[in-house]
C-alpha cells in the first residue's frame, strides 16, 4: 500500500509539472494582455488540481490494465492463428470506440449547425468510424504482413491530395480535422498495446519498427472517407437552399465558452459519458477474450482496478478541464480575436498549441511506451516536447492561414510532401512513432479549445466562412509533429555519426 502511495504521488507531481505550461500560458495572456482577474480563480485553481489528480490515476491505470490487456490479447490472437477474428477485432476496436467519441461528437454537431444541416452529424460520425475500423484492420494487416509502414502512409496521402481536388470546399477542412479528433485517450493506449504486442509475438517483427503506426492508420482514412461523403453530399443535394445563419453559428460557437457550469448533476453525467465511451471498448475486449480466445484474464483483479482508474481518472481529467481550463481559455481566444492583433493571436495559438499537448493523456501514454520500446533510446519527455512544438508551430500556422484567407489545401498539401520527403531521410525506428504523434496530439485537451479558436476567427475576420476556414486547425496540429518528430530523428542520427566519427 504505501509503495502504491509513492508511485502515485510520483505520478501526481509528474502531472503538476505537466499542467505548469498552460497554466504559465493563461496567466500570462489573462494578467499582461488581457489584463483583467477571472471572476471564477477558485473554480479554476480547484480545476487544474483535479485535471491533475486525474492525469495521475489515468496513467497509473494504464499501466495496470489497458496496456497489458492489449498486448495479452494481441499474443493469445496470434497463438491462435486466425486472421479473420484478429481483422475483425480490430475493426471493432477502431469502429466502436470513434462512433461514441466526444471530440468527433462536438465536431459533427458544429459542422451540422454551421452547413445547416446539410452534412449530417449521424453519418459523418458513421463515415468516420467505419474509416477508423477500416484503419486499424489495414494497419494490423501490415503487421502481420510485414511490410514498411512508409508505403501505405504515402500512398494515403497522395490519395489524400488526390481527392481534395475533387472535393467541395465547404468539406476539405472538415475532412483535414476528422482525421486528427478519431483518436481517443482510451483508444490510443489499447491500439498502441495490441500493435506493439502483435508485433513482439510474431516471429521477424521489430515492436518498434513494426508495433508502431496503427494510430497513423486511424488519422489518415477518415480523411480520404470524409472528402468521399462530402463529394456524394454536395453533388446530390440543393446547396442553394441552405443558408447558414451566421449570427446562430457565432453563438452557438460562443455558447462554449459559457456553458462549463458545475454542478452535481453535470458532474454525475459527465461519469456517465465517461463510462458510455469506455463500454464499447470494453464490451470488445472481454467479448473476444472470453467467446473467441476462450481464456480467462491473467490477473484479473489487477485489470479490474486499472481500468476503473482509467475512467476515474478521465472523468476527473474532464470536470476538471471544464471547472479550470475551458471557460478562460475559449474566453482569451474570442477576446483576442476582437481585439484585432494578428501577432498576439499567432503567439496564443503557438503557446496554447504547445501547453495544450504537453498535457495530453494519449501523447503521454504514447511517449511512456515509446521510450520502453526503445530501451531508453526515445526519451519521453524529449518526444512530447517536440510533438508539442510540432502542434505549437502547426496551430501558429494554422491561425496564420485563416487571417489570411488562403485554401487550406495549400499548405496541407505542401507539408504532406515534406512528410514523404523527411521519410526517406529520417531513421526506421522513428517513423512509425512520428506517424502515430500526428494521431495522438489531438484529443481531449486540445481539440475543444482549438476548434473553439478556429471558428472564433472565422466568425470575427470579416470575408471568411466559418465552414470553409473555420475547420482545419486540428489538421495543422497532426501534421507538424510528424516533420519535428522525423526533424529529431534526422538530428539524432547525424549527432550519432559524427560522435562515432570522432571516436574513431
């Protein structure tokens, strides 16, 4: 009990020094520029206390009952032999866990209310879970296979780029961000767990060549599917009869930022939503361990308490985001937006972008196993710096292009070219890890708060359409990190040369 008690005290300081970025951020932007003390600081000092003693159950919980439950089950499934159960577990991993997550939710509602009803919030949910379940069977297909993960990520987006040619404006951002909000916080360390154990129990497998990728996968199909669904939508219906009602969108993106009230009703709720979202994933894991592996669950009692850790720890992670983070920082935003200075909105985008994912559950679950994985040759706090730098500079960029009205597509398409381009230069080991940060950087920290940003901006900067530029910053968030995590890879490998150089 009282080791128990060291670790978890070890793991909530961790978490302190993880929530001090944004906290540096708010308060900077909050005292110097906007110059003014939030009505609600109890609130939200209790908040950030509570984000982080969920942070600190949610990680502990991981490691006692997520990761090893995936990786026992990826092991049993390739004992077993089948192809089809291990595809069609997947597939129902990836399709049951993004139909019920709550970032793709919040962003099929507002793509509906902006398009005003025009794309339906129900099958672009649909459209994108059965692009994500597609993703995880083709990447544990890979696999098992064995085959470079280069191939199939390059050919996915020069089928991207393709397709983007094709599609209406109004979709392209939409489609850019449902690739970077499918990933969950449950989600990733699962799929990461079955990747990585797949891959350590088949003969001739690297787990960190191999175990990595599938979250790259799931990013990456959702938007070829989106831009698909956006073609079918816009060609059958009567575009000229919908009217987006601008004012109703600029209130109901406003409405964000007031509506975090606590109370015990919502908070119960929340746990509710909370359990709702990790069922299905559950309901899976037990239904193919127990019908189709028929074996029982090494160390049960063990997986049991993680797993009740993991929802604890999200549900505290979530009231406590909505008590401290969200209401002052959807308010900076929209402040900054109408105070009209294009430099001070750059520098919040980039700092919030970089403080944000530092703090993210699935980066961090990520970068843990990274740095296992590779016997301490992946640091982990020297990977979520620099995929945080990468959404930093991503988001920066982003707010950028909608300031200045260019499609979004320019620059999308110019970083996926510099992404194949840094895939032939950076080392094996790191880019399936740099693929899967682009997956990871966008969950339940950032999304609200950048999606909440994007669409300020669109609303306030007169000639632009929240549907068409409002949507896309969460796309700039996935790309970047995988040209600064390929970038470090790249600098590591040449400092390695050169000192091996010198040594002889």
């Amino acid at each position: 009990m009282k080791e128990s008690l060291e670790i978890f005290a070890g793991d909530l300081k961790n978490s302190f020094k993880d929530l001090l970025p944004i906290i540096i951020v708010v308060t900077l932007f909050q005292g110097l520029i906007i110059q003014a003390v939030p009505e609600n600081l109890t609130s939200i000092v209790i908040g950030l206390t509570i984000v982080a003693i969920g942070l600190a159950l949610f990680i502990r919980g991981l490691e006692l009952g997520i990761f090893p439950i995936g990786e026992s089950l990826a092991v049993d499934f390739a004992k077993k032999g089948s192809v089809f159960w291990l595809l069609l577990f997947a597939f129902t991993i990836g399709f049951s866990t993004t139909v019920a997550e709550p970032a793709l939710i919040a962003i099929a509602d507002k793509a509906a209310l902006i398009s005003h009803g025009l794309i339906d919030a129900f099958w672009l949910r649909m459209t994108v879970a059965l692009s994500v379940g597609f993703a995880i069977a083709l990447g544990v297909l890979r696999i098992l296979l064995g085959h470079p993960i280069a191939y199939y990520i390059i050919s996915g987006y020069i089928l991207v780029v393709i397709i983007t040619f094709f599609a209406p404006p109004e979709i392209i951002g939409l489609a850019y961000d449902s690739g970077g909000v499918t990933t969950s916080t449950v989600t990733v360390p699962l799929v990461a767990a079955l990747g990585i154990g797949l891959a350590s129990s088949i003969k001739g497998r690297n787990p960190a060549i191999d175990g990595f990728g599938l979250i790259a996968f799931a990013s990456l199909t959702p938007m070829i599917f989106v831009q698909i669904y956006g073609i079918i939508v816009y060609n059958l219906a009567d575009t000229a009869a919908v009217i987006p009602v601008v004012s109703e969108i600029i209130e109901g993106t406003k409405s964000i930022a007031s509506t975090y009230n606590f109370s015990a009703y919502d908070t119960f709720m929340e746990l509710i939503d909370v359990i709702k979202d990790v069922a299905p994933i559950l309901i899976a894991i037990f239904f193919f361990q127990y019908i189709i592996i028929k074996k029982t669950v090494a160390h049960l009692h063990k997986i049991v308490t993680g797993i009740i850790m993991v929802v604890l720890g999200l549900y505290a992670f979530i009231v406590g985001l909505e008590m401290g983070l969200f209401p002052i920082g959807e308010t900076i935003a929209f402040q900054l937006t109408d105070m009209g200075n294009n430099l001070l909105i750059y520098l919040f985008a980039f700092l919030i972008g970089f403080s944000t994912t530092m703090a993210e559950p699935a980066l961090l679950a990520i970068a843990i196993k990274a740095e296992e994985i590779s016997e301490g040759n992946i640091k982990q706090n020297v990977l979520r710096i620099v995929v945080a730098l990468g959404v930093a500079i991503g988001i920066g960029l982003g707010s950028y292009r909608i300031v200045a009205g260019d499609p979004i597509h320019y620059y999308i398409v110019a970083g996926y070219l510099l992404v194949i381009v840094f895939t032939y230069f950076a080392p094996k080991y790191i880019i399936p890890i740099a693929y899967d940060s682009g997956g990871v950087t966008t969950s339940t920290v950032t999304v609200p708060l950048v999606a909440a940003l994007g669409l300020g901006l669109a609303e306030n900067i007169e000639g632009r359409n929240p549907l068409i530029d409002g949507f896309g910053l969460i796309a700039f968030a996935s790309l970047f990190p995988m040209l600064t995590v390929m970038g470090y890879g790249i600098v590591a490998q040449y400092k390695a040369k050169q000192t091996k150089g010198e040594a002889s």
